[in-house]
C-alpha cells in the first residue's frame, strides 16, 4: 500500500465512520474504483482506532463524567440514580450485541459479506428504512428520557452494521430516532456507542493484521490512522451542527444514489462483486520453515 493510498483511505474512513453512509462500503468501493486491492477489514478495523481517539478527544468531557457517575454510582450501591450512570450502562449494553454477533460471524463478515452487490443492498435498504422512521419519529426525547430498553433496542440497531454498507451510525441513529429521539441526541449517543465497539474491533484485528503473511507498512497503517482521526473529528462536529437544524434527508438520497450507481456499474462488469476481498492473509498457526536432515554423519 502506498502513502497516498494510505491517505485517501484514511480520509474516506474518518469522513464515513460518523455519517450514515458506510465507512466499510466506502472503503470497499473507493479501492475498487481506482483499481487498488481492497486493504480488508483488518486494516479497516485498525485505523478505525483514529476515530475512536476523534471521538474521546472531541466527547472527552461527557465521557469523563459518565465513567465518574458510573464508578460513583457502583461505590454508593446505587449503579442506576443518575442519568449519568444510566447512560453509562446503556452504552455496555449496547455494546453486547455487536460483540456477540461479530465474533460468531466473523469469517463470514470479512469474506462473502464484503461483496459490493451485498453493500449496494444493505444502503439502499437501510436508506428506505431510515427514510420511514424520519418520517413516523417524534424528534422530542432527549437523552435524560432513555431507558434499559431503549440502551437495548439501539444496540440491536448497531448489531445490524456487521453487514457491510448498513452503516453503525446509520443503524444506531435509526435505532434512536425510531425511539422518538431528537436527531442530535440520537447522533450524540450514536458517538458514544462506538467507542468500546470500535476499539475492541480495532484491537481485536491488530493482532491478526500483526500474524498476517501481507499486510500494509507500519507507515502506511499510521498515516492512515492520523488521517482517519483529524477527519473523523471534522466529521464528527459538522454532523452535530447539521442535525440540529436540519433531517437525514440528505444521507438518504445520498445512500440510495450510490446503491443503484453500485448495481449499474456491477451488471456492467465496470466493478467485480468480490475482487481484492480479502487482501490480508491471516494464517492459523505461525509459519515456520521446517528443517530437514540433509545426511547422516
């Protein structure tokens, strides 16, 4: 992988991870597009690591208070009298389902699944189901208003983005606005759910990536890393304003445009389904060069 594509990458995964458009689908068509080999969800997964640091950095203060609530609330036996410690809990059970589920599928998810044909599906599906519950939500609860069941239902949401092209932030801003959440509170709380999510994938694939017979140059999984966090922090603030103001109407035509272009230039054969998937080749056991006997003495 050279510098640049390191960068190009890096960019297409911070401004994606946080919008309701499909980081890994981005991630699979933009190296398609140019006819480089897909880099495969372990890279993905790595230098998702600097999206993870944008939203710590950028949330440093919510988190700060979440993880002080939800300590305090353990020590006074009272885990759940505030709406701190609640939303702290909320953010560890909506963690369960996508860890359960990501281990189970695994393989599954980084081979076949990585098809374009499965990603032009999932955003336009997702695209028609975000544009229904746009539609039918309130837009009135805050986060103060969540509950267990609510902390539960949108981390079933996020389970749903292990299908490449659903989106985590599309499905967990889904989740929360069919919910009846106001459209920055969904976001806000959408940002929050991905951090133990996307570190522990982050990590989780460095280990593999590091056991990997080819893989990318420390160089290039660094540059872009730093890439991914200054525009995931960019991306990250935008959003926020944008949805205060305005819906996910935009993200919506946005998704199903790039779904059909997707189909158009598959039935084409512009684009192949599963070419490049998946570049990093991770082995079972460690290579080893077995040593033979030349001769008896």
């Amino acid at each position: 992988m050279s510098l640049l594509q390191a960068i190009v990458l890096g960019l297409v995964q911070g401004l994606t991870e946080f919008l309701p458009i499909s980081s890994t689908a981005h991630l699979r068509i933009v190296p398609e597009l140019f006819g480089w080999p897909d880099p495969g969800a372990a890279y993905s997964a790595v230098i998702q690591l600097g999206t993870v640091a944008a939203v710590l950095i950028y949330f440093r203060k919510d988190i700060v208070t979440l993880l002080r609530a939800f300590f305090l609330g353990l020590a006074r036996r009272e885990p759940f009298a505030t709406t701190e410690s609640r939303l702290a809990w909320f953010v560890l059970i909506g963690t369960l389902p996508i860890g359960i589920c990501g281990l189970a599928f695994k393989k599954t998810i980084e081979g076949s699944l990585r098809s374009l044909y499965v990603i032009s599906g999932s955003l336009i599906v997702l695209a028609l189901i975000l544009l229904v519950v746009e539609r039918m939500a309130s837009h009135k609860r805050t986060l103060d208003d969540m509950r267990w069941r609510d902390g539960l239902i949108v981390g079933l949401w996020q389970a749903l983005a292990l299908i490449p092209g659903s989106s985590r932030s599309g499905t967990t801003i889904t989740g929360a606005l069919s919910l009846g959440l106001r459209r920055e509170d969904a976001a806000r709380y959408s940002f929050l759910l991905s951090i133990p999510a996307t570190s522990l994938a982050g990590i989780f694939e460095l280990k593999h990536l590091l056991e990997a017979t080819e893989r990318p140059s420390t160089m290039a999984l660094v540059t872009g890393t730093l890439v991914a966090f200054a525009s995931g922090w960019a991306a990250i603030a935008w959003l926020l304003s944008y949805l205060r103001k305005r819906s996910t109407l935009i993200f919506i035509v946005y998704r199903v445009v790039l779904g059909v272009v997707l189909l158009v230039l598959l039935n084409q054969g512009i684009l192949r389904p599963l070419a490049g998937v998946e570049n990093v080749d991770t082995p079972n056991k460690p290579l080893t060069v077995p040593v033979e006997r030349q001769g008896t003495d």
